[in-house]
C-alpha cells in the first residue's frame, strides 16, 4: 500500500492555481503552469475547479502500459515517478490515466507526474484553502478517502467530456 498521497478537496478550491505555479517553480524553475505536474480544470457552468494530478494509484494503469518500462515506484516515497531516460514520448500513460495526473513535458515531450515533492509537495503547501492535503488514506478515513477519490474522478471526467 502506498504511504502517502494528495487529496483533493472540490469544495474547498477557488481555482486560483497557485497550486500549479508552486509546482511549475518547483520542478521547473519558471511560472508556467504548463511545465506544472498538476492541473487545474475548469468547469464553468458547474463553476467547478477539478485538479488533474498523480493520485499515487495503488494498481496504476500507467505502468503497466508503458512500453518501455519507464515508469514505476519510488521506494522511499512511494511515488509513482518516470525514468525520463527511458522515457519515448507515446503518450499511452497519459491516455490510460483516470486522474488526468500525467502529461507530457511541453519542453522534453516526455511524462512527467507528481513525484510527491520528496515527501513535502509544494501545491499542498501553496494552496491558500487546504483544497489538498497530504496523508495516508488511514488518516483520513478510509471510506471517505475512496469517496473523496471517486468524487474527484466522477467530476473530472465529466470536465474531460467537456473538452
């Protein structure tokens, strides 16, 4: 089982997307919100803010799809990461994705997700409403924390369909 992972919280967003420049900064050292490994998602007639991002899936569908190995599981944080050296380009792991959480770099053409920040993720840090949080399921609750998940898939892809 995973140790940790972020939660998103719906009611809480404003889509001010504070969290995708800290990431963007993080990772990449610009204010780009495309360069960000999460992404916020508007839906306007719901007035809706939905974040893509790396839930940390227990069986991730990105790596069993990747061609050519290129993604798997960090041992310390257990972190689904991507090896960019390995990494093709093909786009498959952003497809399979339920959670819109991985995309390719605009720069390198290769997947990047959430690696989880080494264990202290800037997003959750930046976000000026606690609309992410950082935690085992355990400590959320387990049944609330797969509510929680399938609320966040249910309204993403009803964005997706959108798109």
């Amino acid at each position: 089982m995973k140790s940790k992972s972020i939660f998103f919280f719906p009611d809480k967003c404003i889509g001010c997307k504070i969290c995708e420049v800290s990431c963007a900064l993080e990772h990449g050292f610009e204010i780009n919100p495309l360069a960000s490994r999460i992404r916020v998602i508007r839906d306007d007639k719901k007035g809706l803010d939905v974040v893509g991002i790396c839930v940390q899936c227990e069986e991730a569908p990105c790596i069993d799809i990747c061609p050519v190995q290129a993604i798997s599981i960090d041992e310390k944080f257990g972190a689904i990461i991507v090896n960019k050296e390995l990494c093709i380009g093909c786009d498959q792991c952003e497809k399979v994705c339920p959670y819109y959480g991985i995309y390719l770099d605009i720069k390198s053409k290769k997947a990047i997700c959430c690696d989880l920040c080494n264990g202290d993720p800037a997003c959750v840090k930046s976000c000026p409403v606690n609309a992410l949080e950082y935690s085992n399921i355990s400590n959320i609750n387990k049944e609330v924390g797969e509510n929680i998940r399938k609320e966040h898939k249910k309204n993403l892809d009803e964005v997706r369909i959108k798109k």
